[in-house]
C-alpha cells in the first residue's frame, strides 16, 4: 500500500482526491454551521457547500499550474525569488477567481428570489464582500504556505540527491582513472620513453599528473569553466597520443570559450568512452572531433566499434546523463548512425 502524501492528496487526476476535497469542505460548512448556532438555512448551508467545493478544486488546479515546473536545477537565491513570484501571482489569480464565483453565486442567488442586479451587487459590497474577504485571504494563504512547504522538502531533496551524485562521480571516476589497465599502460609507457626519449618521458609524466591533479581537485564541483576541460582534454589526449600515435586524432573547433561553464571531466569521460568502445589502426585511425554547437559543446567519433568490448567501468554515458540533469535540469543528448557517435553536452553561462 502507498504512502499518503501531501503531493497525492493534491493530485487532481486522483479521484480518491476529489473525496477529500468533498469530505474537508463538508467539515468546514458543519463547523460554520455550529458556529452560527443554526441560523443558516438549508438551502444556505447547501449552497455554500457547492461553492466553497468549487473555490477550493479552482485554488489546488491554479497553484498545481503555477508551482509544477519548479523542479529545475537553479541557485537557492534564484530559486526563492521564483517562488515568491509565483506565490503573489497565486494570491492573485485565485482571489480573481474566487471574487468571479461569488459575484455568480449571490446573483443566481438573488435572481431566484426575485431581487434585481444592482440590488444584489450592492449589498454583497455593502453586507458580505469585508468578511468574504477576510475568509478568502484567509483561506488562500493557508494553501499557498502549503505548496511552498512542499516546493522547499522537493529542493531539499534534490539539493540531497546531487550531492550523493556527486560523491559517487567523484569516486567512480577516480577509480576509472586509476584502473590497472590504465595505470599499466602509463607505466609502460613512461618506462619505454625513460630510455628511448627522457625528455618526451618527463611531458607524459607531467601531463599524467596534471589529468590525476584536476580530476581530485574538480572532480566535486558542480561546474566548472569551459577552457578548464578543454586543457584538460588536451592532455588527456596527448597520454593516449603517446601510446597510440597515428591511431587517434583530435580536433577541437572552439577559439573561444568565453564565460562558458560545463560539468568536470566530461569532455574527458567521452573521449575515454570513444577510445575504450571504438578501434584504432595506423589504416583506420580512430577521429575525435569537439565543436560548439547552439550552447552546446559536441564531441563526434567514426564507428569502428571492437569485435569483443571491454566490461563498463559504471562510469559511462548513464552516470554523465545524469549529473548533467541533477545539475544543470537538462539532458545529455545522444545521438549515433550507423557511421558516427555524437554526444551534446549544455553549457551554462
């Protein structure tokens, strides 16, 4: 059996809902009806029965259309100005709405008995309109706390949710960069060129350093300047370039970076992703190409996919997917033919 909740129980396209809301106003009408120690007619207590139902359907669908798409990954302080906002526009639009219905209500009310129009309309101004007022302020105040009281437990959680994200990237990455297979290959590498060529030996070390550097140091911020990742990139790929040269290329079409902000180490976890899934000879070389696109930054590679694949670390596409949702409320977009692979990651300002 499923948990009761607030969120459920505001749920318009749940009939159990509708229930409550008939069961909560039929309250409300008997405790104003003991209140009035009987005085109100039957005819009375059905009437504000119907309408004080139909006050509050109108109140919970207007505050689920101006509250629902608050779930965006933005800044605490951004995220309290949007909601204030929003709480005024729902102050306002109901008391609209609820200032229509009544006007509607008292008319169709006095046209039965027989009253006429200015009538009618002068004395709910003049009798009714300061304590209708008073109830409805009132009334929509109540709900509109308990909509931002659910709208901060959402950001908490999610607030909650990226940081666990977070420790598990910056873990898991850690652990993708410091395998065995990678550390072996490095290693000998580094042994070969000790011999062979110390001086391109010490660049290799430098640049294997300066990648195990940024990755401790950026691995658990949430963004981070665009030309950051694009130097990183560069000396990811010289590591790769010095074990594979002829095999793989690089090309990066991007003179400016600007004010651009991205995820850590994702230029760098689809470049491992193209090395690790695609094929690599002197004959068919595997060709890495990274460009900016409509505030996104592309990383492209020919298909030339292994015959045996090696076993995913639990990085991967899925885990980058994700970060980028938590972080940024967008999506990591994919897509591959039958010749190329292209991911699009978004870029902040």
């Amino acid at each position: 059996m499923k948990r009761f909740t607030l969120e459920r129980f505001l749920d318009q396209r749940k009939p159990f809902s509708h229930l409550l809301y008939v069961l909560i106003t039929a309250v409300v009408v008997f405790l104003v009806a003991i209140e009035n120690r009987g005085s109100m007619a039957f005819t009375d207590i059905i009437s504000f029965f119907f309408l004080g139902l139909l006050q509050l359907e109108i109140f919970i669908l207007v505050a689920r259309m101006i509250f629902k798409d608050l779930n965006t990954s933005i800044t605490g302080r951004e995220f309290t100005r949007i909601l204030l906002t929003r709480f005024v526009e729902f102050i306002a639009l109901c008391f609209v709405a609820a200032f229509v219905l009544i006007l509607i209500f008292e008319l169709i009310i006095g046209l039965i008995n027989g009253a006429e129009t200015s009538v009618i309309i002068s004395n709910f101004f003049r009798n009714e309109f300061s304590g209708w007022f008073k109830s409805t302020l009132g009334g929509l105040s109540f709900g509109a706390i308990v909509f931002i009281v659910i709208q901060w437990q959402d950001a908490l959680r999610r607030e909650q949710k990226l940081r666990e994200e977070n420790l598990v990237f910056q873990n898991e990455t850690l652990k993708s960069q410091i395998n065995p297979h990678f550390l072996f290959n490095s290693l000998n590498t580094v042994s070969s060129l000790i011999q062979s060529d110390p001086e391109k030996a010490e660049i290799f070390i430098n640049n294997l350093s300066s990648v195990y550097r940024y990755v401790l140091e950026n691995g658990q911020k949430d963004m981070v300047p665009l030309q950051s990742e694009l130097d990183l990139l560069n000396r990811y790929f010289d590591l790769h370039r010095v074990r594979d040269e002829g095999k793989i290329s690089l090309t990066i079409d991007y003179t400016d970076a600007g004010d651009y902000r991205i995820i850590p180490v994702s230029l760098q976890i689809l470049l491992e992703n193209a090395v690790k899934h695609n094929a690599a000879t002197r004959q068919n070389p595997l060709k890495i190409s990274v460009f900016f696109e409509d505030q996104h930054v592309v990383v492209s590679n020919n298909l030339q996919k292994k015959a045996t694949q090696l076993k995913s670390t639990g990085i991967g596409l899925r885990n980058l997917s994700e970060r980028i949702r938590l972080v940024m409320g967008k999506s990591l977009i994919i897509e591959e033919t039958d010749n190329y692979f292209t991911a699009k990651i978004p870029l902040s300002k």
